[in-house]
C-alpha cells in the first residue's frame, strides 16, 4: 500500500511538473520571440458558402469528380491534396501560393526544405483546374481549389464532411523565406510547434486535430530517421511488435542514403482516414519526432491529454478536425492587392511576368 501510494504521489507531482514547465516554457517562447497576436482568420468575412452560386454554381461537382477518379487510381493522392492544403494556409494565407513555379524574379515555395522533392500532387491540381476553366472561365481560383479538393480527399478516404467557404484570391508572389521559417518540420520540439501553429491563430487543440491527419500520410525517411535511430525504442517502451516495426522501418530507411524512401505513419491503416494515429502515438510509435512529442514530451501535458480523448472517441476527432479545417482555411493573405484567380495555378501569366521585370529595371521579354 505504502509503495502504491508513493507511486501515485509521483504520478501527480509529475503531471504537475509537467503543466508547469509547459506554461512557463511557453510564455518564456513568446516573450522572447516578442510574438504579435494571432493572424488567422484575418478576414473569413470575405469567405462564403455561396460565393460560387452564380458564376460557378458546379463547382464542388466538377472537383469531386476528379478527386474520385484519382483517389480510385491512388489512395495516396488523398494524402497529397491534403497536404497541399496545409503549405498553401501556413505561407502568407491560403492564397495559392504554393503553386507558382518559379519565375526570372521569384524562387517559389516548391524550392523550399519542406517541400522540395516531397510535395506532389501538381498534375493533379492542373487537370482539376483544367475542368474548372472548361466550365467557368477564370472564375474558381486555385486557393479555392485547394480547400475545396482537400475536403474530398478526407470525405473520400473515410473521414469526415465540412462546408469549404470559398472567395480565396490567388497570389501572384510566393514567398521562400516564409516557406522554410513558417511550416513545421518534423524535428522541431512541441513548444516551436505550438509556437507556430498559434502564429496562425492556431491553439493546440487544432494542431492535434490536424495532425491526425497523418492517419493516410507518409513520411519520408530523411524526415524520420532521427527518430528510428534515436529514442524510438524508448518511447515504444522496446514490445516485441514495436521492435519488428522499428525492424522493418530501419530496411526502408538506412542509417545512410535512401533520403526520399517512404513509409506510411500509420502502419495499419494508411489508406483510411480514422482516429488510429493516435493509438500509434499512445503506443510510442510515432514515426515523427514532431508527432510523438504531443504524447511523450515532459511539454506535453495537455497535448497528450487531447491525444487520449481522440483515441477514445474517435467523432470528438472528426468534429475538431473538421473545424479545424475550416478555421485553416480561413487564414488570408492580409496583402490582398495584386491577386486574382489565376487560369494556370502554376503560372502568374506572362504579362505579369513582364510587368515585374520591367518593375526590377531589368526590361525582356521571356
């Protein structure tokens, strides 16, 4: 009894130490940062459900039906769609951004550490704006697009529904440096990422809410070696599954080479959106050193308490994802002049090209 009972006072002077040292770490974070108050949702009044209704009242049809298609070829490119999404809304707003290749005067964000050799799902953007052209001329933009056909990816792999407000205008700038400090990486620890998802005007409940959507992801093995070769094994407490997943994960990604191999994270059910991910987490097996700092982190009291309740219930899950989503996607690009709705989502269109360059002094034609 007498050891029971010592067990139980350390548990709570745990829980305590924990709490503590995370709102102290946080406040200690932002003060030295001199963060501003959050930015997102900077103007969600100038989204709609209705903006469409008239000069595109198809439009949700025609994207659905490309996302069928391509989610019936690949279950993966729900992942992708998805994915395009989250970079889109954590660089300057979801304006689309992430789209633009880079021109004579602009590196784009597809050069970025985050996103070179592992954002895909291009080809796919085209041929759904292609449709969209075919139907409405120069009326949906690619921002739109982009939240409307990451909806569907979820919808379409199991997870759940929302309403996407729509009116997003494209950006005809992308920006590098935003791209490699504002996207979280998978080595960054639990405060960072707090740190930056609350930049967004995103709280914790939301970034463990949209984590889960690493349900149907994958990872590449440049982004998880760190973790199997470090304290994998500690956080899966060394259970002989752990051990053969870790076995299998190490054949995929070598100690050297084999940056761009891949490995869902989560292993039993990658091609269905559900609340399984987290289990993984709970079990310490989380792929990314980012995702499993939510459970096993000393910071990470209250995430690993969230983390718990989406386990257990998995529509608790779904409904904050689902809000989530839609407070992402409320994020705008506050610099609203000089966008538009662009016919090619990869291109700002010759003419602004030449009007930039004739801007920079540096007057020719491409």
């Amino acid at each position: 009894m007498l050891r029971m009972g010592r067990a139980s006072a350390t548990a709570g002077v745990l829980r305590f130490v924990r709490a503590f040292a995370l709102c102290v770490a946080t406040a200690c974070l932002l003060l030295a940062a001199g963060m501003p108050s959050p930015v997102a949702a900077q103007d969600p009044s100038k989204l709609s459900l209705q903006y469409y209704s008239k000069t595109c009242p198809n439009v949700e049809h025609v994207v659905r039906t490309e996302m069928e298609c391509a989610v019936r070829a690949d279950t993966r490119n729900a992942a992708l769609m998805l994915r395009l999404h989250f970079h889109d809304c954590f660089v300057q707003g979801c304006d689309g951004s992430v789209l633009l290749d880079d021109t004579a005067t602009m590196i784009g964000e597809k050069q970025a550490e985050q996103n070179v050799n592992s954002l895909k799902g291009f080809d796919l953007v085209d041929k759904i704006k292609e449709k969209l052209e075919a139907e409405c001329p120069g009326t949906v933009s690619c921002a739109d697009l982009l939240a409307i056909a990451a909806r569907d990816a979820v919808v379409l792999v199991g997870g759940p529904y929302w309403d996407v407000p729509v009116g997003r205008l494209d950006s005809k700038k992308a920006s590098l440096d935003l791209a490699n400090s504002d996207i979280p990486t998978a080595q960054q620890g639990l405060l960072t990422l707090i740190a930056k998802f609350w930049e967004k005007g995103l709280d914790a409940t939301d970034m463990v809410a949209l984590v889960g959507s690493h349900t149907i992801g994958f990872a590449r093995c440049e982004n998880f070696r760190d973790r199997i070769y470090g304290d994998f094994e500690m956080t899966s407490k060394y259970n002989p599954s752990s051990e053969a997943y870790l076995s299998k994960l190490k054949e995929v990604c070598p100690r050297d080479g084999g940056d761009d191999n891949i490995s869902a994270m989560d292993s039993h059910t990658s091609d269905v959106f559900d609340n399984a991910y987290f289990e993984t987490l709970i079990k310490g097996e989380g792929l990314l050193n980012s995702d499993q700092a939510m459970w096993s982190s000393i910071a990470g009291y209250s995430t690993s308490d969230t983390v718990n309740k989406y386990w257990a219930d998995p529509e608790a899950f779904f409904k904050q994802f689902s809000d989530s989503m839609v407070k992402m996607g409320n994020i705008t690009n506050p610099r609203r002049r000089g966008q538009e709705d662009l016919q090619i989502c990869q291109h700002i269109g010759y003419d602004n090209i030449y009007r930039m360059l004739e801007t920079a002094g540096e007057t020719r034609w491409l």
